[in-house]
C-alpha cells in the first residue's frame, strides 16, 4: 500500500506525499546520475521535485541555476511535463539575490528557461528580504500567478510574524495567497511545531520540511566508531549524542517490525506530523533513493508515533 497523494494547500495541485531535493543535481549528483536518480523517483511512485535558483552556487565555479538547468534537460528528454510537479524558489542566486519586485520579474522568467517549462507549479520566496517593503513581494509574486507563469505561492524561512503580515496583505489587496511553506524540520529539530506550525494550521499551509533526514543523521548510517565520506559529515555527527542515539534506537526497532531503513521510517514519522504535506530528501547517488520512495509505503501506528516522539524529546 502506498500513502494517498494530498493536495498542495488549497490548490488544485495534486502530489504524491514525498519530495525529492534538487539540491545535490550538478553539485554532488552529475547531470546523468540525477537524470537516472529522477527517473527512478517517478518510477517509483514520485511527482514532486524541489529546486531553487541558488542551488548550487556555493559550489565553486557554479553561478546558481544549475539544479534547474538539469531537472530542465530532464524534463526535455522525457516528454512529461504534465506528469511532474515543480517548485523552484527565488532570492538567494548571487546576480538575482532578494526579493524585490523587478528581480522576482527577472528570476521567475530565467528560471523558467532553466527549466523548459512555460510554468513553475510552486513558487517560494527562499529568505525574508526585510530590505524590500512586504507588500512589493507579495504583489509582485501574485503578479507571476496572474500571468499564469506560476500555478501557487509558496514561504519558505519566514517568521510566523511575517508570515501573519503575509496573509494579513493578502486579505487586505485580494491577491493570491501562498498554499505552502518550507521549514527545517525533523525528528531531531522540532522547533518548527510551536508558532510556525500554528500558523501553517491556521492559514492552510501546506508544509514541505527541509533536512529532513538531518543532514543524514535520520538514514542511520551515522553510527558511533563509524566514519562516513560525505559533504555533510560533520553537520550529521553532531547529533550523534545521547538524545539521538535514543532515536536511533527507537529507529532501529521500528524498521526492523516494518522490514525497512531507518530513513524509509525517519521520513514516515514526518510526513505523518499535523500540517506536513511532503518532506523534503534527496539522493546523490541511485543507492541512496530506496529509502526515499519506500517510505511512501511506511504507516507508523499511533504507538510508533509516540515511541518515536518520546525518544527524540528535548525535556
């Protein structure tokens, strides 16, 4: 049995409920491994694929847009746009940083061409831009909507303040409202479930959290004694404490009673949370994205849940 596919929102978007991360294609991916790692999510049951134009411009030599330059040479060489939905995010590609009005104009069209496409189905604002006045960005991302570049509006690193002032114009100037947010969250970083989660609730927020196997650490190859090559090594080690190897254990059971990974299980637990429409996981490499679409198969009963809550608890 494979988890029912949700709506984006209040949108007419329809998705499978797990996102594959574009972060890693033209960065730790090359452009055939990801073209492979990208059919074989769909394959597997996927639709959904999540980009920005930054990635991956903290890679020496790479400008940004080369994530959206490979899913584009993907999407051309398979012939199903309409089959797959994209999300690609505005503000942090180093010649289009920010968000006011004119550069949202400018990065949603060059995106656009990365891509192939003549739409983007889900647009973010990457990063606040407190520099630029709300209202222009709400406008000018509701704009993009109206010209039908853009299917819905997403949040993606707001406050929950900004977030209720986001909404607040929306209401005020009849424009289009955003149907999603991206978050950090997982079963060891649960800040997202105070304020960003009331808000998500309230203002029917579709939420597609981000790290969502903690840098890896939820895949349960961070082990004690055990030394992974890997980008983010260092970042994934640090949870290796007394809290998280509580939660490895607790991982440890459960996929064992369910015959799947730690990640398959980490990625279940999430997309069960209240509000959470679809983590967010990638896969550099074809052995990596297993776990990703097998969770869509994972159900965690209402005492695994708990167990898995219990163990991850900060007090």
């Amino acid at each position: 049995m494979t988890a029912e596919r949700v709506h984006i929102g209040t949108s007419d978007i329809e998705i499978a409920p797990i996102t594959l991360g574009g972060n890693v294609f033209g960065w730790t991916a090359d452009e055939p491994t990801s073209h492979a790692i990208l059919d074989a999510f769909v394959a597997g049951g996927g639709n959904f694929i999540d980009t920005a134009d930054g990635y991956s411009a903290w890679v020496p030599g790479h400008t940004g847009g080369e994530s959206e330059t490979v899913i584009g040479s993907w999407l051309a060489g398979r012939g199903r746009r309409d089959d797959i939905v994209i999300a690609t995010k505005v503000s942090t590609k180093p010649d289009r940083k920010g968000l006011a009005p004119a550069n949202i104009r400018l990065a949603a069209d060059e995106s656009l061409a990365r891509l192939g496409t003549d739409h983007i189905d889900l647009y973010y604002a990457h990063f606040d831009d407190e520099s630029v006045p709300l209202a222009d960005t709400v406008g000018a991302l509701s704009e993009l909507v109206d010209s039908g570049k853009v299917r819905s509006i997403g949040i993606s690193n707001y406050s929950a303040e900004r977030i209720d002032e986001w909404l607040n114009i929306v209401a005020e100037n009849g424009l289009h409202a955003p149907v999603a947010l991206q978050p950090h969250y997982n079963l060891v970083e649960r800040a997202f479930e105070g304020d960003l989660r009331e808000r998500a609730a309230a203002h029917n927020l579709s939420v597609f959290p981000y790290f969502a196997l903690a840098r890896g650490f939820l895949s349960g190859k961070y082990r004690p004694g055990v030394e992974i090559d890997s980008p983010r090594a260092g970042e994934a080690a640090k949870y290796l404490d007394e809290r998280g190897l509580r939660v490895l254990e607790a991982l440890d059971a459960i996929s064992a009673a369910h015959d799947t990974s730690v990640a398959a299980v980490s990625l279940a637990w999430l997309r069960q949370q209240p509000t959470v429409g679809a983590p967010i996981a990638s896969a550099r490499s074809l052995e990596q994205l297993p776990p990703i679409v097998d969770s869509l198969r994972v159900e965690l009963s209402a005492a695994e849940l708990q167990l898995l809550g219990a163990a991850s608890a900060t007090a």
